[in-house]
C-alpha cells in the first residue's frame, strides 16, 4: 500500500509539474501575442515636447532605460481622474517593495493645459506619489502627445462661470525602457491587478 502511494504521489507530482509548465508556456505565447498586436497599434511612437511642474523640458526620449506609467488626465477633474492616480500610485508603491526590480516612473500628462500651468500641477500631485511627475505644455504640445497614444480628448462647454469639464480616455499606459508601448490599463483593473502586470511584464523583458 505504502509503495502504491508513492507511485501515485510521484505520478500526480509529474502530472502536477506538466501541467504548470504548460501554463506557464501558454502565459508566454499569450503575451507574446499581445505585445505583438499592442506594437502593430503603433501606440505611443514618436517622441512628445512638454515641461515638468519645475518648467524644466522634458521628452519622451529623457525616460528611455526606465519603466513609464502613464496617465492622461486634468486637475479640476471632480471624482475619475483623482481615484485613476490614487489607483497608479498605490501599484507603484506596491512595486517599489521590491528593490530588486527596475526603475518605474509615473507620469501625468495634463489634457488641460489652459489651466493646468506648471504651478496648477504641482499643487495638484502633492496628493499623489511623491515620484508622479507632472508634464503640460502649449495646446499643441499636449494635443500632439495625446494623439500619439491615441487619446481621445474633447473640451466641454464652458458655463456660467466659465468652468468646463474635458472628457478624455480613461487609461494608463505602461512604456518599456526602450520606449515601446507594452500595456494600458482601464478603470476596471485595480492596483494590485497593475502591479502585477508591470511585473509580469518587467519579468519577461
């Protein structure tokens, strides 16, 4: 009896390891095949011009050897935009547990940038991770580099104030340190969910 279960125990422990490692390489084919229609999307390509909250320059090709998370989005926006950064800056924090991993920088680009100057930004990101670095620029700059990742952005009408709300995708975009486009991320996913998927992704770099 004993040696009958100890055949069985080394059968099922095969049985147990051949089918992980089948999992394991059809995770890899199936990334492998995201990444590749996520590159035939062309998001993110080419190069953007905007000025951090220090009114410093900054391009697309200065982040290049680090992870980017990304986030478009605006100040005065009243509930979607602050629990989206919340959201990103818990998944990095969750990620910064481990030093062994490689470096991640989190983003915000604005899609309002009538008012969200460099001083705007600046005060709004304090609420954030102390690491979430503010860009704005012209309305040129900032339509071309929402373009460039396909960002859908439309201004509303202004009211009797003349306060307006600016619709805009929802989602956060992870950039590789060579600059190629690897993920997004939309509301539904949460921070432990990104956290683990930048992993992943690190991981198989």
């Amino acid at each position: 009896l004993r040696q009958r279960l100890a055949v069985a125990s080394a059968v099922a422990g095969v049985a147990t390891a051949g089918w992980l490692y089948l999992r394991h390489q059809k995770e890899q084919q199936q990334r492998a095949r995201r990444l590749r229609q996520l590159r035939e999307l062309s998001l993110g390509q080419g190069d953007f011009e905007l000025c951090d909250t220090s009114g410093t320059p900054r391009r697309k090709a200065d982040f290049l050897g680090q992870w980017v998370l990304l986030y478009f989005g605006f100040t005065h926006c009243p509930d979607v935009c602050p629990e989206e950064l919340e959201k990103l800056s818990r998944a990095v924090e969750l990620l910064e547990r481990d030093p062994a991993l490689p470096p991640l920088q989190p983003l915000f680009v604005t899609v309002d940038p009538e008012r969200d100057d460099a001083a705007a930004l600046a005060r709004y990101l304090r609420d954030f991770h102390p690491r979430l670095l503010g860009l704005t620029g012209t309305a040129e700059q900032v339509r071309e580099a929402a373009a460039k990742f396909r960002v859908y952005v439309s201004t509303g009408p202004r009211d009797a104030d003349g306060d307006y709300v600016v619709d805009h995708s929802v989602l956060t975009f992870l950039v590789d340190p060579d600059g190629i486009f690897r993920d997004c991320y939309g509301r539904s996913r949460t921070a432990e969910e990104l956290a683990r998927s930048v992993r992943a992704h690190m991981d198989t770099y």
